[in-house]
C-alpha cells in the first residue's frame, strides 16, 4: 500500500482448477486503441480426445485416461498438484465441476470438458454416484448463523473461511439480530488463513548481499497478529504496530480475518493505514494509538494520494439485476475517505464494467463475480505516454477475470481493460504497478500451463510486448497461490513478497537473489506453519526521520 501497495485464498482451488481443466490460453483481444467491446476467439478444433468413454472406475485408470486424453494440456505432475489442492480444502465436488465446465477457458462444455472435470474430481471424492449435495450443509451453516452465539456456531462458520466458501446472506432468517446479520456480512469476504505452508528451518534475513541490494528499511505485516514491522537489512526490528480488532470494534465477529492485518500503509510521521479483511480500516499513530476507524467491509488494498484522500477497495452482498436476477453477489466498490476517515463517495466497480465496452468480460456464474484484489491512482505523470493514464484514473486488478482494467471515475465507467489469460500475460494475478517508463511490473500467481508455479512479468500494457520476467523453476520453486506483490526498487532491482511461503527477496535485472527473508513468526494451531507474509515493503533509510537505525555492522 505505500509504494502502491494481495487474491486470495479461494483462487488456491480456483487458480489451479481452471488453468488445468482448461489449460490453454486463449489468443488475441484487442488491448488498445478505440474502445471496443473484447471478443475470445475460440479455437475452432475440440480437445482432442482419444475414444472418449465413460470415466474409469479406479481412480488411478482415471488420471491415466485423462492424462492420455489430454495431453496436449496436462502432465501427470500437474495433475497431482491439482488432486493435493482440492484433498487439503476438501472441497465440495459440485462445485469443483461446475468450476472446471463454466470457466474453462477453451469456453467448452462438452462431452470432453466434463469427462476431463470428471475424473479429477472422483480421485478425490470418489465415485459421481456417492457424491452428496452440498444444500443440507449451507442449511446447517445458515441455522449455525442464525442462533445465538455458541462454539458450534464458530466452529461452522470458521469451516466456511477454511474451506474458502461465502455464506449466503440471502437464506438468512428474516427475524435476525442486526448483529447476526453483520457476521455473515463480514464473511462475504472470502477470508485468508495466517499460514498455508510448512514453516521452514530458516528465518529472518538468509541473504544480504550489501553491494547489490538497494538499502532502506523493510516494512511487513504478516498472518501471525494484528501487527506491522519495521526493520532494517539485516531483519533487527526497529518498531512495531499492533492493535486487536477487539480495541476497535468490540461487538466485532471474530473469525480467522480479524487476527492479522491484511495490507497496511505507512506514513513518514509514523502513522499508519490497516486493512482488516473485510471489515474495516484503521489509522493509528506510530505508538498505535487508534486515530479513526472506518467500518465499510474494506479489503485487500488502499491507496493514498497527493491530497491525502484515501481510495479503498470495499464490497457488499446486493441484487443486482443485470448479473443474477434471482441472487444476491457480491459487488465490489471504490470508496474514497476523508484524510481523517470520512465517506466522501463511493461507486460501483461492476457498475464502472456494466456501463463500458467491456462488459463482456463479467462473469456471471458465482457469488464473487469479480474479487477485485488491488488498485492504484494515477498522479498524471505518465500521461504522456497515454490518455488512460490521466490523473484520477484508477488502475484495478480483477482476480476472477484474470483482467487489469482503468476507470474513469468521473464517468464511472471502464475506459481500458486487458485479459491476461487471452494474451498469455499472466492468470490470477496481484499487484499490477506502473513503472516510470509506462510500463507495468505484475505478479501473476499462475503461469499458463504452469498452475504451480508464479511469475513476476514487466510489460506494455497496450501492445503487450513483455520487456522483463522473472520465474521460478521445478528446480527452484517460486510460488503463491494466493496474495504477493512485487515493486521495482530505485536502483532497478525488484522485491518481491512470496506470500504463502513466508518469503521475500530482491533479484537484480539479470534475476540473481541479493537478499531474501523468511518470516520469523508462525502459524497454525501448534505453530507449525510459516505465517502468510502479505507485504514487504522496501524504503528509504530516512523515511522515518523519527526513527533511529543502528549501525548493521555492531
């Protein structure tokens, strides 16, 4: 959030369902030019398929028919890789098909998509026949929603966040508590859990090459607390912030959300911006004094411009009539606050979608429609090189639509949009940033035809020649399913946050690692998960001029 300042914990199941269900990528949009409404092109043969049949009975006859089947697409590795995503979250077996045949990005819904869908998903859950609907359990999540506060009532809807599902506000009982009614508006937004990954034997900074790295202060918030970190290069800490949800919102629902901050902005006097995720965000001095609160379902990011008004990523469970008719979705929203926390306005990001060219790119086909998971106000300087980049104009990211868009606020409207996916950029992305030469740096959690692995990429978002990449390997892994972010740092390296992992490193242009540090706190009921590391942030040493640095060398 500070230099520009994460997706999100269902795009885990999500991310790699479709990249290899689907496994291509569709070719050519338009990125540029006059404003005209986006078309895929499909490809004009089928997957090809040898002798298609009804899915085998074992599991493993399975996998190796599906392997056989598509192989243009898959390999048994990543195969494997989607069956241990979906064994850890459990998830339920309907609604992986319907995901892998409705967002399938070869836009297929035939005989081979869904014997593709088929076999994966009975490896894990076994048998289509034994399958069970899910409708009696969100019934029992609603009752558990409904009844007075109880262990088996958090215990049921802490299982929705594990589990990456949104509770349904709509089947809530009318008669409800407005208190009742908030805690399943709190869970409309897909939560993130403090830790994914095994916690490794290495911690704090692993790696310090002081010739290469670009020097300042390093600024974290991770999944263990509610809590934000300075420290130097060499990971000393040099001051902490931390306030619980408890000290601010005390009626406050406490789920796994409330114990950590999600992003967080620092300002040079010290005081700083934290997102609690979907619920709020607040501003504390640099002794973590609360200054104000804003309760409005805040998430993922915030941005902070020349004026000091604060545009936040926020959402609501509503109608809406040109999406589903007959069920309520999640709608995301700018909102823009005062300096000191006040509503000045608010608008419609499907709205800003609907209204435009690019409708076309809403997806319909479930409750969180877009998960809008980062934004960026432009300051004017880089529009130069484009109209799109005026000042005002808003730069988001759209996790479900694999898309970074540009609005116009004035006109709340879409002025610009580019699908990742359709051009091989990048899928399930985070963290889009312009750069000074008007391209942009953008974490892409997913590499087309490589779910498991990520990729940071630098392009030009309108002819799309990529300039710069940096990539893990089978060799040595770089990757996140959900959250990261990247910035390119004054001398030209780039820092880049491996949330899941716990990890952030810096690499020079030539992609040599100059240093790297794994969070020191953990997670997990025993502790035995490296705690999510959300953001790291790189700044200048005097960027704090309260703020007294020891000397790295005593």
């Amino acid at each position: 959030m500070t230099r520009r300042c994460t997706s999100h914990t269902s795009a885990m199941i999500l991310s790699a369902l479709v990249l290899l269900v689907g496994a291509g990528c569709e070719p050519e949009a338009q990125p540029d030019g006059p404003a005209e409404k986006p078309t895929a092109k499909m490809p004009s043969d089928p997957i090809p398929v040898a002798n298609p049949s009804p899915a085998p009975t074992t599991p493993d006859a399975s996998l190796n028919a599906l392997a056989e089947q598509c192989k243009e697409f898959f390999s048994s590795a990543s195969i494997q890789e989607l069956i241990g995503v979906i064994e850890i979250f459990d998830r339920d077996p309907f609604e992986s098909m319907d995901d892998a045949v409705v967002h399938c990005p070869l836009g297929r819904e035939g005989a081979a998509c869904r014997e593709c869908a088929t076999a994966i998903v009975e490896h894990v859950h076994g048998p289509k026949s034994t399958w069970q609907p899910p409708d009696n359990d969100d019934a029992e999540l609603d009752d558990a929603a409904a009844s007075p506060a109880s262990d088996e009532k958090k215990r049921k809807l802490a299982r929705v966040g594990t589990r990456f599902r949104a509770a349904r506000p709509q089947a809530a009982a009318a008669d409800m508590t407005p208190s009742q009614k908030e805690e399943l508006q709190d869970l409309m937004a897909l939560g993130y859990l403090g830790g994914y990954s095994e916690a490794p034997e290495s911690q704090d900074v692993t790696l310090h090459d002081a010739q290469s790295a670009f020097n300042g202060l390093n600024l974290y918030c991770s999944g263990h607390a509610p809590e934000a970190v300075a420290m130097d290069m060499a990971g000393s800490v040099l001051h902490r912030w931390r306030l619980t949800i408890e000290n601010v919102w005390p009626d406050a629902y406490r789920s796994q959300r409330s114990g950590f901050w999600r992003r967080v902005h620092w300002f040079p006097n010290g005081d700083i911006l934290a997102i609690f995720e979907g619920i709020g965000l607040i501003k504390l001095d640099k002794d973590s004094n609360l200054l104000w609160a804003y309760r409005g379902a805040c998430h993922h990011e915030a941005f902070v411009t020349d004026d000091g008004r604060i545009h936040v990523l926020t959402r609501r469970v509503k109608l809406l009539q040109k999406i589903n008719a007959k069920q309520e979705v999640i709608e995301d929203l700018i909102a823009v606050l005062s300096p000191d926390g006040e509503l000045i306005e608010e608008y419609s990001i499907v709205e800003c979608f609907a209204n435009s060219n690019y409708a076309s790119l809403i997806q319909k086909t479930r409750d969180d429609i877009f998960h809008t998971n980062a934004i960026h106000v432009f300051d004017g300087s880089l529009s130069g090189i484009s109209e799109h980049y005026k000042k005002g104009n808003v730069l988001i990211s759209v996790l479900y639509m694999h898309s970074i868009a540009i609005i116009d606020p004035v006109r709340q409207r879409v002025v610009w949009a580019l699908p990742g996916r359709q051009h091989k950029l990048f899928s399930y992305q985070h963290d889009p940033s312009p750069l000074p030469n008007g391209n942009l740096l953008i974490f892409a959690n997913s590499i087309c035809g490589q779910p498991a692995l990520s990729q940071i990429v630098e392009f030009d978002p309108f002819s799309g020649r990529v300039d710069w990449t940096y990539g893990g390997t089978r060799e040595s892994q770089f990757s996140t399913r959900t959250c990261g972010s990247n910035a390119r740092l004054p001398n030209g390296n780039t820092l880049i946050t491996e949330s899941d992992n716990g990890r952030a490193f810096e690499v020079t242009s030539g992609g040599k690692i100059v240093w790297e540090f794994y969070n020191p706190h953990r997670a997990g009921d025993k502790g035995e998960l490296i705690a999510t590391l959300f953001d790291v942030v790189r700044v200048s040493e005097d960027f704090f001029p309260w703020l007294t640095t020891p000397n790295e060398d005593q």
